[in-house]
C-alpha cells in the first residue's frame, strides 16, 4: 500500500493536489515539484520526457502505484510515452494520469457557442494535445490555442498580484479575443495559472465561462478510484501528505503557501 504522487515541475500541481484532497481526504500523497529545473514550459520533447520520467520513477521508489501529472506540459509531452512505452518496462502494474484527458472531457459540454479558448504554455500549445483530446469527444466543438509565456515565470516570483502583471494579461487576452471573439469558455490549461483568475476575471468581458482544472481532475480521479478497486485498494489511507522539491525546501515552504492555500513543510530530493 502506498501514497498517491502529484507531479508538477514546480508549484502549479499544488492548485490540483489541494482539490483533490478537498475531494479524496481520505488518502496519503506525496507531492514533487521538480522546481530546479522549471519552467518546463519552453523545453523540448526529450527534456520534458527526461525529467518527468526521472521524477515519476522517484514518486513509484517511494511507494506511490499511482500518480499524478499536475502540469499539462509534462502530460502533453511526456504522459503517453511513460504510459505506453516505459510503464510496461520500469513499473507494470503502476499507473500514471495526467490532466489533459479529464479536462478535455468535460469542455465540450460547457460551450453553448461551440467555441473554446485554451491558454496554456508553448510546450502544451504545440503538442497540439488539447485539440485534439477535445475533437475526440466533441467533434463539433471549434479550439483556439494561445501560449501565454509570461504568466509561469510571473507566477513563480510572486509577481502575479502587482500591478506589472496586468500588461501581460490584458495582452495575451486581447489576442486570443481577437481571433476568437464567439469563444464562450476559455481553459486554463497551465495548472500555475489559476493564482491569475482574479486579473484574468477583471480583464475578460463578462459571459466568458473560466475553467482551471483542480476539480475537474479531482472528480476524474474520484471517478477513476471507483472503476478500478485494484487500484484503489492499493493506496494508503492515513490522511498524511509529504512534499518533496528538488529546489531549496525553504524557497518552496515559502512559495507553495500561495498555491496550496496551507503552510507545508518540504523536503530535498536529488535529482540527477
Ligand atoms: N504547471 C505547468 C503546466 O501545467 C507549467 C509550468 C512550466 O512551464 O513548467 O503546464
């Protein structure tokens, strides 16, 4: 018996880890969030691949069977190679989900235009993950991407409440609106991105449905734990959450406060 892992390559997965213990505070977790090597949103395939690899191999040799990718980027790029490729081969009987699939489920029935935005990171937008995830369930339903750059490294230096945000908010918006203008749902598809709904609420036309995708995951994984008793009887169930950085855990106690809502107390883990 082990923890459910929470993956993220920095501090987002916490927005995701929070409403799944909200959902499921039953079990154990164990959150890592690879922050010495984040942002993972501009790199490439491999690197991506590596690094979430390498963490999730971590998050199975501390016990976790099941575990979650916080961090679209690492789910676009790198979920299905570690489903399919390297699972069979390090950990057979051990899953991985990730974020994008429960999210691009549930879209479609929130549009009543038939139009959705999705903001998310260069590494997700050219995956091209979301559309196509999305036209797999709803054909009908017409996607406009915009990779927002600015907003992770805002939101990692405490930088997503100052008046200096506002610029590269407005921005981004102002261009997927200009291309978009029917869209009636716009997707947070950056986990980080959340810490900005107050500024994206304030600088968005009323009417526009904003989806950031804590709960829906939790719900997913709710969902997913009853499909699957062989799974779910494998997970411990002490309430007890572990935090692991492979940063400076006092950096991370500091910023994680902001994204979990909670004080945490982490611990170092050695990447390579
Ligand atoms: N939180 C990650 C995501 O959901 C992105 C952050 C990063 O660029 O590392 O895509």
């Amino acid at each position: 018996m082990g923890p459910i892992g929470v993956f993220d390559s920095g501090y987002g997965g916490l927005t995701v880890l929070k409403e799944i213990i909200n959902e499921l505070p039953g079990y154990d977790y164990i959150y890592l969030g690879d922050n010495a090597r984040a942002p993972y949103g501009n790199r490439g395939f491999d690197t991506i691949h590596a690094y979430t690899l390498e963490c999730v191999q971590k998050l199975f040799d501390m016990g976790c069977p099941l575990v979650i990718v916080a961090c679209n980027t690492a789910s676009a790029k790198a979920l299905r190679t570690i489903q399919q490729k390297d699972l069979p081969r390090i950990a057979p009987d051990n899953r991985v989900l990730g974020v994008i699939r429960p999210t691009s489920e549930m879209v479609g029935t929130l549009t009543q235009t038939g139009e959705v935005g999705i903001l998310a990171t260069n590494g997700t937008v050219s995956s091209e993950s979301y559309p196509l995830e999305i036209h797999k369930f709803f054909p009908h339903v017409k996607t406009y991407q915009l990779a927002c750059p600015m907003w992770v490294p805002l939101i990692e230096n405490n930088e997503h409440e100052s008046e200096g945000a506002d610029y590269f908010v407005k921005e981004y918006l102002d261009k997927i609106l200009s291309v978009a203008s029917d869209i009636d749902t716009l997707v947070l598809g950056c986990t980080h991105y959340p810490l900005l709904m107050k500024k994206i609420r304030q600088f968005l036309p009323g009417g526009i449905n904003v989806v950031s995708q804590g709960k829906i995951v939790a719900h997913s994984l709710k969902d997913y734990l009853k499909r699957h008793p062989e799974m779910e009887t494998r997970l411990s169930k002490q309430q007890q959450q572990q935090f692991y950085t492979t940063d400076d855990p006092a950096i991370f106690d500091k910023m994680a406060e902001i994204f979990f809502g909670k004080m945490v107390s982490s611990k170092k883990m050695l990447t390579k």
